[in-house]
C-alpha cells in the first residue's frame, strides 16, 4: 500500500480535479470513470472520477512523476529546477492549469489561488 504525505495527498487531488473541470469542459460527456487511482485518492472523490482515456493517461503519469518527486519540499512546477514532465505532457499540463485555474475562480473556488501562490 502507498504511503502518501499530507502535502502529496493535496497536490494529487487539485492535480485530479483541475484535469477533471477541463477534461468536462474540453471533452465527450460520455467518458468512462477512471478506477486506477491510488487508493487514498479514490477516497476523495466519492462519485468516482470521470476522465476521457487521454485526461486518464495525463493524470496517471502526473501522479507517478509527483509521487516520485525528489524535491522535499516541492516547489511549484514552474519554479522547479528539475522538469520532470517532457515537452509534451508539460504543454498538456500548462493548458490544463491556466484553463481550469481560471474557471475555478470564476466559479468561486478561491482555495485554489491559495495552492497556485502557496
């Protein structure tokens, strides 16, 4: 069983959920629900996460790049000195972040600036 610490557990689950708000809004409405997530993870998701075969493959290889991060503690990945994602995925993620990140906030979600500043 993973062990994942508090700060891991966080940065998964806005990770999760800033590729599912786009993934809705980007993509076919009739995805199929995403049932790999580590255990602690699927925890925080009750209605299970439903992600589209290329949003899935994004937030898999996001949880595997995170969790074997070498940075302790980890910076943002735009300050990071080591980019762990290649081109494409980083692309991917960038597109993600600023799309969803934007639609959050307009939607009253305020608790995500503090994770994006902090």
């Amino acid at each position: 069983m993973e062990q994942f610490t508090p700060k891991q557990l966080n940065d998964l689950k806005v990770m999760a959920r800033f590729i599912e708000v786009y993934c809705h809004a980007r993509h076919d409405r009739t995805s199929q629900a995403l049932a790999d997530l580590p255990v602690a993870l699927q925890s925080c998701f009750r209605r299970g996460l439903r992600l589209c075969p290329d949003c899935a493959a994004i937030l898999d290889h996001g949880i595997r790049k995170r969790l074997n991060c070498p940075l302790d503690p980890k910076p943002t990945c735009k300050d990071c000195r080591i980019h762990c994602y290649s081109k494409e995925y980083r692309a991917s993620i960038r597109e993600i972040m600023a799309f969803s990140g934007r639609k959050m906030i307009l939607r009253g979600r305020l608790d995500y600036l503090w994770h994006y500043f902090f």
